[in-house]
C-alpha cells in the first residue's frame, strides 16, 4: 500500500499547489509559471478519437497521474502508473517533463516499474486531455501509453522536454475519474 500512498500524496501537492498558484500570483510582482496535470481515472476497452489514426485497446486500465513543472525554475516532476485491469500489469515512471497547452497536457519521464521487472529506465509518454467531469463524446481522455526508444524521439532533449501537447494518436475517453490540467 505504500505505493498507493506516495501517488495519493503527491497527487494532493500537485492539486494544491494548481490551486494555491493563482491567489499566490495576485501577491506576487512576478505571475508563477506553474503547469499541471493531475488526474486518476479508467479507460478500455475501445478505441482512441481525435488524432491523426486511431489506436484500439481490447483492454481496461486504471491510471493515476501527478505532474508539476516550472514552479520557482524547477524542473518538471511527478509520477504516472497505468495498470491492466485483466492481469494487474502495472507500467510506472517519475516524470521529468510536462507541455501544456489549454487543456491538454503531455508527460514524458523514465519508467520506474514494469511487468516482470525488466525495461526500467526507458522514456515514457503519454497525453492527456481535460474536457471537464463530461462522459461521452466529451469526456476526458488519456493516449496510449509509449515506450520511447532512442530512434523514435519526438522532440530534441526527451525526456527532460516533452513535445506538443496534442497527441498525434488521439485519446481514450475515460470511464471514470476526472484529470485536470492547468
């Protein structure tokens, strides 16, 4: 349960720091540049809308998502888990980058966790898309998740910069759960 908790805990950092940023900038000379995207939620079985080819999934995933970036000149951090309903197949990772723009988020970052044990330490992306608490067509959305090996890097320094938030293979409408991104 341990894990549980560190993902809940800085799940409810990233939220309040989303929260506390605005009135903090009212009081401030210099406006935070803070970005988040925060949310947990399922998705699956179905297939992804909104990109430029879809991407089906016969299979359901629960996911959690904390991730801040350029508060005070830090760098991005966070972590991101999707597991496999079916089977318990967890695939972790810290973030260590975040682009948002209007209500889509990407995260990139290394993975910490796989099944089985074996491919920590490869980059990771993943979308995702804040259409408020809607279900349906309007509902909020996750990408597929990727492994990013050295020859299919999107954007020059990834992980440490994540590319354009929007995502080339559009999202799975969530289930259930709420991300926000701001």
């Amino acid at each position: 349960m341990k894990g549980k908790s560190t993902y809940l805990t800085v799940g409810l950092a990233v939220l309040a720091l989303v929260v506390a940023a605005p009135a903090a900038a009212k009081f401030s000379r210099h406006a935070l540049l803070a970005h988040a995207a925060a949310g947990t939620g399922a998705f699956g079985p179905g297939c992804t809308t909104g990109g430029s080819q879809a991407w089906c999934d016969s299979r359901s995933f629960v996911f959690h998502l904390a991730a801040i970036s350029g508060f005070s000149g830090f760098p991005a951090f966070g972590y991101f888990d999707r597991t496999n309903v079916a089977n318990g197949n967890t695939f972790a990772g810290s973030v260590t980058c975040l682009s948002v723009s209007g209500n889509q988020a990407s995260v990139g970052g290394f993975v910490t966790r796989t099944p089985g044990g074996s491919g920590t330490g490869v980059p990771f992306l993943v979308y995702v898309l804040d259409n408020g608490r809607s279900r349906g067509a309007l509902a909020d959305g996750i990408s597929p998740f990727a492994i990013v090996g050295p020859e299919e890097t999107p954007v020059a320094g990834f992980p440490y910069v994540c590319p354009s938030p929007a995502s080339p293979l559009g999202y799975h409408s969530l289930t259930s759960g709420d991300i926000i991104v701001r």
